[in-house]
C-alpha cells in the first residue's frame, strides 16, 4: 500500500506515518483475502478498532490538545458536574446502586463524576468501566490514580457487559465510533459503497447491497414516508439497534445517559443532507475523508437518534427525554454548580465562563450534541430532561 497524507491535512509524524503505513497494509490484505474489496463498515472496524493497530486500539494521544479531538469533559468539569446530580437522583432510587460507564476515553468524566458524588455523599456501590482498549483502560487507570486517589478503588474495569446492572449507564460519544454502513441509491436501487484498493490507495468501489443493508434503508425510508432521493450518499448503523439491545439487557433498574453528536431521523436524511454525516478528525481538523491516515485518524458519523430511541422501546426500556447538550446542563443543575462563581477570582471567571460558553452555545457544542436518557423501571424522569424536551422530534 501507497500511504498517502492529503495536503489539507497536517503532515504526520515520521512515527505515526509509519504506524499508519502498517494499518493500510493491515487493511490492504483484508481486501484481498475478501476478493478484491470490503464493506466500509468493515474498513471502519479495522482502521479504529484492529488489535494494536486500530484508532482506538493503538498508543496515540486521542483526547485533548496533544489529541485529535477534545470532548466535553476535557473542556471543562462542569459537564461531569452536572451529569453527576442527575446520576444521584437515580442513584437514591436504586437499591445497591452502581455506574456503568462505556469507552471511558481518558478517565476524565468519570474522575469528575465520583468526585461531584462524593461531595453529595451519594457515591455508588461502585463505578464500573467496559473499554475494549487495554491501552485507554491503562491510561485511564492511570489518571484515575492521580485525580482521584481517595475515590480510585471504587473503580474497576470490565471487559463484557454484566449480566445484570441496577444504577445508571453512561455512554459519552460512543454511538458515533460504531462502524457504519455507505450506502448510494441509484434510481430504484440501493447500492453498498466499499473499499477497494486502486494503484496501490484505497478507494470506493460501489456494489449491490446486501440483505442487512437494503432492509435498514427500508425501514428509513418508511419512518420518513418518502423515498430517499436518486443519487444520495448516506450511512446507516447497523450496529447500533444491537447495542441498545445488549444495554437493554443488562439494565434491570435505573437510567441510561446517551450524549453524543446527532439528529433526528427526519434531520439525518433531510434531502439537503445528501453527502451524509461521517466526520474525521486529525490534529483537531476535521474532514470528509475517511481513507487517508487509517490508524491515526478519527472516523466517526452522527447519531440517528430515532433509530437508537426505537431500539431501545424494542428492548423494553422508556425514553425519558432528548435534548440538546445545551438543555441537559441547564436544566439539570448547571446554575447549581456555578453557584460560587461570583466568589472566583476575575481570571477564573473569565476562564469557566468560555468552557461554559463551548458546551452550551448553539455554534459550539451546545446544540449539536444530544442525549437521550432512557429507564427501567419505577424512576423518576431526570430534572435534565424538563427543559425544552425534544421527545417528539424522534
């Protein structure tokens, strides 16, 4: 394989270049033990999860300044702050109750979730972590130890789901690196967009679409009452009424917090929306092509939010509420946390207000982000989900 950095991209690194390198070749002999190409789901395993290899599987910084990308709770604790009272209030609920956190990411929610509960003296019987990196789950362990020594060994780390978890359930943007479908329909035809290798590059190649995905644009296509138009290039996460699933499953009492970057279905496949919503992220750019870098670059796509919400009814649990990130921190606690920012000095105001600024503007990250909260059982809807819910948009 020719490894390839675009120049709209920023050059890489001598080490990462060469670890990318060894990713595409990964990749490249997968297509041809396949026979000549692969589904882009497929390619979106391999170039963010191949053992060692992988986005997420590899040693690379992904989060914060020296990452690819920040999350909210790199930009600031109030995120955790605030996530953490709507936890207690389920948390008080629930007999022996304990937090199930997915893909922790650098262990910064959760060191701000525990440390927001215990100041409320509502800490759960523990706090568990399900990652399949063994280097995050090192680095989060890590820094769990030095923010939080106190509250460390309350946590533990998981390598499947539980079979049974009474509490509450955090998925922070874990949705969007699920693998995706392409898909292009062709005037009465959906056609599956895969990955090939062309002179040595990888490249889309188009193909008839298999049973799994021509049925998942059936059932888009039904929930919108109209057909997608002619030439329209989307995606579709098969994966994703599965995981809802697996969750369902495991829940037997509590709460579900889902926060991630989406839309609607109505919104997801709006015809305007005709190049879809897969995002990369490198060096804190972000782009639309998912075959440069492989190994070192963020993949991801947006949340179709209706999809998720159905699978979960499916699975027996209740939507509580969807709303934007900007309405879950207001409405549940954010003027609480801030109580005491009067008494900061002029320069931490000045720094707390801009955080708070990214997480709640509509141009930042205060619209676009979501969460869906979902529970099982006699619980209290979560005050987050008061304001201004969007229940009705899914």
């Amino acid at each position: 394989m020719q490894l390839k950095n675009p120049q709209f991209l920023p050059a890489a690194d001598a080490e990462s270049s060469a670890h990318s390198q060894r990713v595409a070749d990964f990749i490249g002999d997968k297509i041809r033990a396949a026979g000549g190409e692969i589904s882009f789901a497929e390619y979106m395993h391999h170039a963010l999860y191949a053992p060692g290899l992988g986005y997420y599987s590899a040693g690379t910084t992904k989060f914060g300044a020296a990452g690819d990308f920040v999350t909210a709770p790199e930009i600031s604790p109030v995120f955790g702050q605030v996530l953490a009272r709507q936890c207690a209030g389920v948390l008080e609920e629930v007999e022996s109750p304990s937090i199930l956190e997915f893909g922790a990411g650098s262990g910064k929610l959760a060191a701000d979730i525990l440390a927001q509960l215990a100041e409320m003296d509502r800490m759960p019987v523990s706090y568990k972590i399900l990652e399949v990196s063994a280097d995050l789950r090192e680095r989060q362990e890590e820094f769990l130890n030095n923010a939080i020594p106190e509250l460390a060994d309350s946590v533990s780390w998981l390598n499947r789901l539980p079979d049974k978890h009474a509490g509450v359930i955090i998925a922070n943007e874990v949705l969007d690196a699920l693998p995706v479908e392409r898909f292009v329909r062709r005037g009465g035809d959906i056609v599956q967009l895969c990955v090939a290798v062309k002179e040595d590059s990888f490249v889309f190649r188009e193909r008839e679409a298999p049973v799994t995905v021509l049925a998942a644009v059936d059932d888009i296509e039904e929930g919108l009452g109209r057909r997608l138009p002619d030439g329209y290039v989307t995606e579709v996460c098969i994966a994703a009424p599965q995981w809802v699933k697996d969750l369902a499953g495991t829940l037997v009492r509590g709460a579900a917090f889902l926060l991630d970057y989406g839309v609607s279905r109505c919104d997801y496949y709006a015809p305007e929306r005709a190049g879809g919503w897969l995002r990369c992220h490198f060096r804190h750019l972000a782009h639309n092509d998912p075959l440069a870098l492989p190994g070192i670059q963020d993949i991801t796509a947006w949340v179709d939010f209706t999809l998720v919400a159905e699978a979960a009814v499916a699975g027996g649990l209740d939507v509580a509420g969807f709303v934007s990130q900007s309405q879950f921190l207001l409405g549940g606690g954010l003027d609480k946390v801030l109580a005491d920012f009067p008494k900061l000095p002029i320069d931490a105001q000045i720094k707390l207000s801009g955080q708070v600024k990214l997480l709640t503007l509509p141009g930042e990250m205060g619209d676009n982000f979501k969460c869906l909260g979902l529970t099982c059982g006699a619980v209290t809807r979560p005050d987050a989900f008061g304001l201004a819910n969007r229940t009705i948009s899914l």
